[in-house]
C-alpha cells in the first residue's frame, strides 16, 4: 500500500476533489486526510502550538507509519476558519509549505489551492 498526506481544511466543499488530484500527483492508492478549519493560518502563524503539535502528531502517524511519499497543504477561497484576502492566504499557503519542508525535508511537499469552481491546483 502506497500513502500520502492531505493536510486541508475541513471545509466539505475542498475534501472531495483533493483526494483524486493528490493519488494521480503522487501516484498513491490512500490519502491520509488531516483536517483543521484554516490550516495555512496555522502554520504561517506557528503560535498555536497545541494545533500544531497535533497536525504534526498525525503527519508523522502518515509519514513514519504509512510511509506517505508526499505532504500537500491545502487553502481555498472564503475559508471560514481563516477569513482574509485570497493573496492573504496564498501567502500563508508558501509559508506553510517552506515550514512542513524544514519539519520533513526527505518527503515532498507542496502547496493546493482549492479555486472557486473546487479544482485544486499546485500553488507552491
């Protein structure tokens, strides 16, 4: 069995369509989906800690017990757990994908950004 890792929102609009579009980027049969309202905020913060002690617990759950062979952090318009400005966001998408880097350097990460019309693309 072949794994990677979604770190998304937890808005159901963005659940469905990251889940294909990451088994064909990293050619995969399973995503571990790991959700919280707002995750790029999260990281581009990095002052929750408890949040993000728990994202990190699961990620390493996905990466060190499922082998996950890539990490994907997800934002998407009118988020409700980080309402700001689609730049504002994008923004936060880049650094958040630098800092999961730093915290996995031998898995690739990248950055989705879920459009309007729920088509995810690689961002970053």
């Amino acid at each position: 069995m072949n794994f990677c890792t979604a770190i998304n929102c937890m808005d159901g609009r963005v659940q469905l369509p990251v889940i294909p579009f990451l088994q064909n980027r990293f050619k995969t049969e399973f995503v571990d989906c790991i959700t919280e309202p707002g995750p790029v905020d999260i990281f581009a913060r990095t002052t929750d800690l408890m949040i993000l002690n728990s994202i990190f617990t699961r990620v390493d759950i996905s990466v060190r017990k499922h082998g996950s062979s890539g990490i994907a952090i997800c934002a998407h318009p009118d988020c409700a757990g980080n309402p700001v400005d689609d730049d504002v966001q994008k923004a936060q998408l880049r650094r958040s994908v630098i800092f999961l880097k730093e915290a996995y350097p031998t898995v690739e990460v990248i950055g989705l950004w879920i459009d309007n019309n729920h088509q995810p693309q690689e961002y970053c």
